[in-house]
C-alpha cells in the first residue's frame, strides 16, 4: 500500500518552519492517540502514520532526502519507518511539559553545595590599611567519617535495583511512555543501605568553621572577596559552594570617605583665620602640618595630596580634603568683649574694606529693594 504525503499527513506546506511541523505533530499525535480515544484500529493506524512523518519531517536529513526522492530516500538511508523509532522518547520529548516525564534517564548528579555570605564589619583604618581577620562561618560541612559517601564506613553504596543505577523508572501505557524519578532512589540511582551515623547518609553534616580572611588594603562598603571552595558541602562528596565575604565599612569620627579621597573638617580660630598661621591636622598615618594663608574664611577647603586612600584596584592614593571653620569664641571675659568691641569698631570705621562679603551682601539687599519699590 503507498504510503500518504508526509506533508499531507500533518496538514503543512512544503515550506512550514520546524515550529509549525512540531505544532502539528502535536496537535495530531493528541487527537489520534491510543491512549485518549477508543480502542480504535483505524485511529491507531493514523496515529502510527503521523507520527511516521513527524519523525522523516523533524530530521533534517531524512527532511532533505524525503523532499528529493519521497519515502524510498529515507528507506535507502536505513533509518526511516515508524519500526526504528523509541516512540518512548520521541513522545516523552513532546509531551514531557503535560504529563511531568522526563525524555531520557539518568541518575542525578550529587547539588554542589549552596554558596554562602558573610558580612564583614571594618573600620576605615582597618580597610584602608588590610588586615587579616578570623571568622566563623555555620554551615554544611565534608563528612570526614564516611569521606562524604553518606555510607557507613565499612559499607557499600549499592546500585538501585529498581532503576538499574539509572535515577528514573519508566512507565508505559500502549505507545505511551514517559521517565519518572526512580521511587527507591530519588534519583540518585544507589542506595545507602547502612547509612553514615554522624551524617544520616548525606555525606554532610551541620557545624562551624573558622577561616583566616585577608582583607587587602583599599577595600570599601560593597566590595566583596570570593574564597572559592569555602561555601557549603554538596551532597554525598559533591563539591563545596564558595563563601563570599562583603565589605562595610563603619563610619569614622574624624573622616568621610569618597572613593579613594578623605575629606574631614579642621577648626581654626579667628586670630589664625585672619592673620595666617600653621596648624596640625590629623591623617591616618599621623598628624601633618597645614600652612593657613592670612584672610582665610571658613569653609575653604585644603588638599593635601597623597593623603587619602590607595585603591586596592589601579594602586591610586587619594587625597585628603580638609575643609577649615573658623571658630567663633564662646565664654568671653569682660575684657575680652570690650577689646572685640574696639575692634569691630576699628573695622567699621574703614568703609567695609576689612568686610568685602558683608560689603558686598549689603550692596546687593539694597539694589534687591531698590528694584522692589521702583
């Protein structure tokens, strides 16, 4: 009997997209299926013949030789036919997302272990300088009893005799077939029959470790530092995950940290401000002189180069920014007012010229009401 049109059977053009052939195929396969119509001869053939040319149409080989010679191209290769198909598989792959099989078996492999995180508390000496800290870190570690293996020292890890070693079992119903996860094994295709009795099996225990962190110089809040192999312990002898380590850096009292600068404020006193003079600031590696140019006013900032941060990527240092207020004396004697009431009175009586700010403030409220009331 001669067989039908491949394109025919699935109801495509010659030229459908591999898409549309397997939407098809789909759609057919669900309509005409054993196992979702009745005991049908008629329905069970047509659902041999599409799946026959789903399996010439979804190759693109046997696609390429079916299109130039028909059905004897794809006989001649010795491939074709509905007789050398795992329908197991070919539907599995299809169907798999409705019915929850998977295509093809295989026991599981053993989950890395989960990759985990400490958050460490730094001070800005300590991340401007590095240092080297100890932590302690809860986690899943390598049983060294069973050397990971979840089995009784002693013992044997036996293959699964329901699975074969495999991890999946499969389960057919006429030309249905689909993988599931072994029920003996859950999937790991062994059994442990005698289990570890400090890690019930697992090859992993619940404990704590200490490690040696070494903290390079130049670190800031969201860095972070991988230590590879320090995470949790997989399963039955699986590697570890990796433990990441994230910076924060605390606030400092005298410094603020931008990037690779310091910035901090220094007091000064009027006499220093206005006459000049030089005063010690503090920086991380000690205190420093600072030359203050005469008529100084407060919030002038000062760099000092090289006195900042060195950056633990491209080895920059930093500056530092001192930014100067001058301050304003408190708890004066009465001597004290009286000698600062002559001097603002010596100030006054010279036209503003030792006040070019309240000078030039004055100037600008005046000309601000003259354009108000004209």
């Amino acid at each position: 009997m001669a067989k039908r049109d491949c394109y025919e059977v699935l109801g495509i053009s010659r030229d459908a997209t591999e898409k549309e052939v397997k939407k098809a195929y789909k759609r057919l396969a669900m309509k005409y299926h054993p196992d979702r119509t009745s005991n049908d001869g008629d329905l069970e053939e047509k659902f041999k013949e599409v799946k026959e040319a789903y399996e010439i149409l979804s190759d693109p080989q046997k696609k390429a030789a079916y299109d130039q010679y028909g059905h004897d191209g794809v006989n001649q290769q010795g491939r074709g036919g509905f007789g050398h198909a795992d329908f197991g598989d070919q539907f599995g792959d299809i169907f798999g997302d409705i019915f929850g099989g998977g295509r093809r078996g295989g026991a599981q492999r053993p989950q890395q272990g989960s990759d985990l995180r400490y958050n460490m508390e730094l001070t800005l000496e300590e991340a401007v300088k590095g240092i080297s800290k100890e932590i302690q870190i809860p986690t899943q570690v390598h049983c060294e009893q069973c050397n990971g293996s979840g089995a009784k020292k002693g013992s044997e890890v036996k293959t699964c005799s329901t699975c074969h070693g495999q991890g999946q079992v499969q389960m057919r119903q006429g030309f249905f077939a689909v993988n599931q996860t072994c029920p003996t094994c859950h999937g790991q295709g062994k059994i442990i029959s005698d289990p570890c009795h400090k890690c019930h099996g697992h090859g992993r225990y619940e404990s704590s470790k200490t490690l040696s962190v070494k903290i390079p110089p130049g670190v800031d809040t969201g860095d972070r530092i991988r230590l590879s192999g320090e995470g949790e312990a997989g399963e039955h002898g699986a590697p570890a995950g990796d433990l990441y380590v994230q910076m924060n850096v605390l606030p400092h009292h005298v410094f603020e940290r931008d990037g690779n600068n310091l910035y901090c404020e220094v007091p000064i006193s009027f006499t220093e401000a206005a006459l000049g003079g030089e005063i010690e600031v503090p920086t991380l590696d000690g205190r420093v002189k600072l030359k203050i140019p005469a008529e100084t006013q407060t919030g002038r900032m000062f760099r000092m180069r090289n006195k900042g941060v060195k950056s633990v990527r491209s080895q920059v240092t930093g500056d530092l920014m001192c930014k100067v207020q001058v301050e304003t004396p408190v708890k004066l004697s009465s001597k004290q007012r009286e000698l600062l009431k002559e001097f603002e009175n010596l100030c006054s009586s010279s036209s503003g010229k030792h006040k070019p700010k309240s000078e030039g403030f004055l100037a600008s409220i005046k000309t601000f009401f003259d354009d108000l009331s004209s």
